[in-house]
C-alpha cells in the first residue's frame, strides 16, 4: 500500500473513533496514541479533503454536516474492510473481525451482553463495538452488524431476521403495597389503584393486556407517579409506590424473590417476539453467525426469565 493511502486510513480510523467516543482524549486511548497525534490525523484529513469534518469546543466535538456524511461512508467502508478479513479468517474456522451491535438499553444490558461478553472472552481476534438505545438503528446505513429488537421488526428486503423469544407483560405490585390497598381482581378494579405510568416522550404509555376472550386491549392507568424508565418503574414498584406493568425479562428476579407479587390471571399477560436482525451480505460472516447461534442456544427454546 502506498504510504499515502496509509495514512488516509490512519486519519480514518481516527475520525471514526474520535466520533464515536466524542473528544480527542478518549478516541487517543481506545488507540493508543496521543491526544495531540489524533487531532494532527484528523486535521490532515480534513487538509486533504479540503472540507471540515468536525466542529471542536473545549466541552464538545461533533460532526459538522459534511462529517457526518463522510462518518457514515467511512463506518460502511471500515466494515467491508472488516468483513474481506472476517472473510479470510473463515477459512481457518477463526471468529475475528469487528462486531458492531446495536441494543436495547435494558434488555441488552441484563440478557445480551453477558453472551457477547462471553464470546469476546473465547475469541480473541473478536472485537466488540456495542452500543446502547432504544433507537431503532438503521443497521446498513449506520454500518451495524447485528441489532437485538423488541417487537415485531419493520419488513425490511436487506435484512435476515431470526427470533429469539418472546418477551410478556404482566400486571405486579409490591406485598407492601397490597397490604395496604389489596389486590385488584379485574381491569376495572385497576381505576381505584395507585398505578405506575410510564411514559415516553413525555406521554403516558397505555397498558397492553389481553382481556377474558383473549383479546388483546389497551387500558389507560393512572396514578401519581410518571417514569420515563422501565428499570426506575421496576424501583418504585419494589419500593411499594404503586401497581406496575412490566416485562417479565425485568420483573423476573423481583417476583421469584417475592419481592414483586403477580396481579390478575396469567392470561391478563401480552407477549410480544424479539428479534436478531443482521444484513443478508453478513450472512456468512463467522463473527455474525456465532453471535446469533450463542443468542439462540441461550434464549431458547425457554427463555431464562420465564416464569411457569
């Protein structure tokens, strides 16, 4: 390679990095340079391309329009790289290459981390990227290998989908809170109860149930208490603030320690599939298929949060 194109690419990774973890001082650490070696990279990126790809402050960096587009061109091109190697390294049954996945923050951080982590830990040549939303991401033109989703996933012709489960809601409250107010014994009966009201962009989130004919309706609760966080709805509820609908992949814990009891009948519960989705040029990809088939041996064919 020409020492030009060498040095195209060094100022690449650099601007994807220092991107990715927002200033000059963290992106010198994750490559074990300077702080001062990555800013003269990026600046002379931008010399040579004759443009200004981020905007710098003394609290903040952030791409400016045309670096954001240059961001997104250099992340698909930095995983064609990856994948060429990926690629190579399958010959040899090795898993390598950059693992860029995109989570759910709750869910990913309790269920899916520990199989990545796990992976990482048995394959050297692995290198994880994962990050954290509730965004859905776009995975190819964010340049995302894999992406967890909660929910049914959007049709999509460039993606391979693969389920893993599925997660159920259900009705719970606190022993604490039930000795003093009682347990509700119908949908109704939940209008004179203290409920928890989560909420999402500032606007209350309705409870989906399934109601005696097993179809599925949607209640409006109230109470005195709005969460904007599932896991902080999961807090008021063990501390007895009120009566709470929650996944059971994060109640799991709290109700087989009695410190969460369930509420109404267990066909109350709405259950909804979660997904692996990857881009169908990965499909071959060792890297890709070995966290998928990990996520599956661990996830099914019963979920480790299930109840009965």
């Amino acid at each position: 390679m020409r020492g030009d194109s060498a040095r195209g690419l060094q100022g690449i990774s650099a601007f994807v990095t220092a991107v990715e973890a927002g200033s000059f001082t963290v992106a010198a650490e994750r490559l074990g340079l300077t702080k001062s070696a990555v800013g003269k990279s990026i600046a002379r990126l931008e010399e040579r391309l004759g443009v200004r790809l981020l905007e710098r402050t003394t609290r903040s960096l952030k791409c400016t329009e045309a670096g954001g587009a240059f961001y997104r061109t250099c992340i698909a091109v930095l995983s064609e790289l990856d994948d060429a190697q990926a690629r190579l390294e399958a010959h040899r049954g090795s898993v390598s290459g950059r693992l860029r996945v995109s989570l759910p923050i709750s869910f990913g951080r309790r269920w899916v981390l520990p199989v990545l982590l796990e992976l990482g830990r048995a394959n050297q040549a692995l290198q994880l990227e994962i990050f954290f939303t509730d965004r859905q991401v776009d995975l190819i033109e964010e340049g995302f290998d894999l992406v967890v989703r909660l929910g049914e996933p959007a049709e999509n012709l460039g993606l391979t989908a693969r389920f893993l489960g599925m997660q159920k809601w259900i009705v719970c409250a606190a022993p604490s809170y039930l000795e003093r107010h009682g347990a509700p014994h119908s949908y109704d009966q939940l209008a004179e109860h203290e409920c928890l009201v989560v909420t999402s962009g500032n606007r209350p989130v309705s409870w989906q149930l399934v109601d005696a004919k097993g179809n599925r309706t949607s209640i409006k609760v109230a109470g005195r208490h709005n969460i904007s966080s599932g896991d902080a709805t999961l807090d008021a509820a063990v501390a007895g603030m009120g009566i709470a609908c929650l996944p059971t992949w994060l109640v799991c814990d709290e109700l087989r320690g009695g410190r969460l009891v369930r509420l109404l009948s267990p066909e109350a519960a709405e259950y909804s599939p979660i997904y692996a989705l990857w881009p169908h040029a990965r499909d071959l990809l060792p890297r890709i298929r070995t966290s998928v088939d990990a996520l599956v041996a661990h996830f099914l064919p019963e979920a480790p949060w299930d109840l009965e």
